[in-house]
C-alpha cells in the first residue's frame, strides 16, 4: 500500500511517501508561516523524486490537528483538492497520537505538548501498551500550562515544541507529588511518517474521511467562525478548489503529450 502524508500542524512540515512499513521518501522544512506557499511545491517534489504518480497511490494521509489553525488548515484543504482530483481515499490522523509513535518501551504516561495561542498548550495523554499499541488516558484538550500540570496524576514522559516553549511554567504549577521526565528529541517535533502509518491503519480498516471533514481544532479559530457568520466561503473550501484545479490541470496536460 503506497500512502502519502501531510504533517502541517506546527512550524515544522512533514510530507511522506510510504509503501507498507518501508519510507520510501519525506520532504522535512521549517514553513513558518508559509505551508501555503510550500506545502504543494514539497508534494510535487517528493512524488517526482520517487517517480510516484498520484493515480498510483492507495491513500491520502493528513495530521487533523490540533496545532496551528492556519497550518492544519492548509494541510487539509491540500489533502482534499487532491483526493477530489485522483479519487485517492483520506484518513484524518490526530496530531497528538502521532507524535507518542516515536516513543516506544516507556511505561509511565506520554504527554505530547503543542503550543497554542494566548501562552496557552494543547495535550494528551497516552500508555504504550506494547506490540506497537497506545492507549489513549486523557483525549485533547487545551489549556494554561498550571490546567496542564494539574492533569497529570502520576509521573509523566513530556515531549514536544509546546514542552520546550512552557517547561518553566508547567513545572512551577506541578503537583508536589508529581514528577516528570523529559522525552526523546525526536518525538519534540511530529513527522509525516508517523502520520502515514496510523493513517493506513485506518484506510485498511475503512475508517475513510466523508465528504463533511473537519480539523480538530480543540478551540475553533476566530477567523473562521466569523467568516461562517458573514456566509462566505471558508478559507479551507477556498484552497480545496485550488488545489483541485491545478492537479487536475497537471493530469490533462500529461495525457496530451
């Protein structure tokens, strides 16, 4: 099964290009503010360099937050406009359990952290159960980092760009009897890859995105809620279309020559 995965939720972008287990390719920048401008261009890339057509792709794969409302945004619509032009299924994959994937033989509770806006954090928490398996303890959820510390009942592997910006703060509000302990690097930053796999877990179970999807924003995005109100197109429906469009352009002119 060849799966192609879109990580935009943060500043980092991640884009995958999986066969079963095996990475064929990623295409890993700092975007900052600009998935919009590079997201396609490192999709066009990654799929030239491994000489993958998007007709032959067995599923489409997108973080669905939460993380950066413009970030995911981004990654979602790219993600529609191409399963619309191909006829590719979709799975949504939560950020946050992608990241625990990269940490595995740990017993104590994982706490991925994302920032959010207004010195605010997004957090989960999940148990390796061993043989490739996670369960998940507390879902999503946002918050101040004191609302984060006082979440965590026992001690606790933290991990992730929102841990990083927040350590001081969330362990100035812990609990006495409550310790915690620093993750892996590679889990601070979440990746594609691991998006790919929860995703063909999904695909391969049937659980594929309708027709109404939605990112997983835990809090919604002003800008979007009032563009709604005024009964304008989303800036998600907006690029869907785009997106759509180009690639569908791309494959006309491929048959012609």
């Amino acid at each position: 099964m060849k799966i192609l995965a879109v990580e935009t939720a943060t500043a980092w972008q991640s884009v995958a290009l999986l066969e079963d287990d095996h990475v064929v390719a990623t295409h890993e920048q700092e975007a900052g503010g600009a998935h919009g401008s590079l997201l396609l261009p490192a999709i066009d890339q990654l799929l030239a360099k491994s000489t993958v057509r998007l007709s032959e792709l067995d599923g489409l794969c997108c973080s669905a937050g939460p993380g950066s409302f413009t970030g995911i945004r981004v990654g979602l619509a790219t993600c529609l406009g191409l399963r619309a032009a191909s006829g590719v299924p979709l799975a949504l994959v939560p950020t946050l359990e992608a990241m625990v994937r990269n940490v595995q033989g740990e017993s104590r509770p994982l706490c991925p952290v994302l920032e959010s806006r207004r010195d605010e954090a997004y957090w989960a928490l999940f148990r390796w159960m061993g043989e490739a398996r996670w369960e998940r303890i507390l879902n999503e959820q946002v918050g101040t980092p004191r609302a984060l510390a006082q979440s965590l009942t026992e001690h606790t592997v933290m991990f992730g760009i929102g841990w990083s910006s927040m350590e001081a703060e969330i362990r100035a509000a812990l609990p006495e009897s409550i310790t915690v302990t620093v993750g892996p690097g590679c889990a601070f930053k979440p990746s594609a890859i691991h998006v790919a796999r929860i995703g063909m877990e999904r695909i391969r179970r049937g659980e594929i995105a309708g027709s109404a999807v939605a990112p997983l924003y835990v809090q919604r995005a002003e800008a979007e809620i009032q563009y709604e109100r005024s009964g304008g197109i989303s800036p998600t429906a907006r690029r869907q279309e785009r997106v759509e469009k180009k690639v569908t352009a791309r494959s006309a002119r491929g048959r012609r020559r």
